[in-house]
C-alpha cells in the first residue's frame, strides 16, 4: 500500500467529494474526471493545489470511499441517480 498524506487535499475538494458521497450531489470537471477514473482529463482540469494533490486524492478515493460510487462513468452516474447504495457507509476520517 502506498503511504499518502491525505493532508495535502485541498479542504474544498474533500468537501465537495463528501457531498457527492453523503448526499449524492454531482461535482465539478476535475472531481468528475477523478471518480470517472479519467486522470488526464484530472490532471488537466486540476487547479495547481488538486496536480499536486492527485495521488493523495487517488489514494483516498481508493482506501476510503465506497467502491460502489466511482471508478467508472456507469458507477458514478448511478450513484447520482442513488442507484448501487445499498450497504453505503461512509465515515469522515478527515473531517473528525
């Protein structure tokens, strides 16, 4: 497992990830392309403290988030359409 500084991810953008999982809210360009597991659009979309933090970002998303709700366009159009739910937990490991 790689050793990620969760630290480094901007506030506004775990906090809008948080919205997206707790409250299925859709995300802007740079959040969408991150779930969709699309990194260079990621990348290219990303302000200058999301480049720097993107494999934190990876890192959480894969540790720390329900699988159910990114990794694919499918995946993540259900879930904003609060489809594949069941069983979602999600606790706030940075926010505590």
């Amino acid at each position: 497992m790689l050793s990620a500084d969760y630290e480094k991810i901007p506030l506004t953008t775990i906090e809008s990830l948080h919205q997206y999982i707790d409250h299925h809210l859709p995300v802007g360009g740079f959040l969408s392309s991150v779930l969709t597991n699309n990194l260079v659009d990621a990348f290219a979309r990303a302000d200058s403290n999301n480049q720097s933090a993107l494999l934190e970002l990876i890192t959480y998303c894969h540790w720390e988030i329900p699988s159910q709700c990114w990794g694919s366009e499918e995946k993540v159009r259900n879930w904003l359409n609060h489809e594949d739910t069941i069983g979602h937990t999600h606790t706030h490991r940075l926010s505590q």
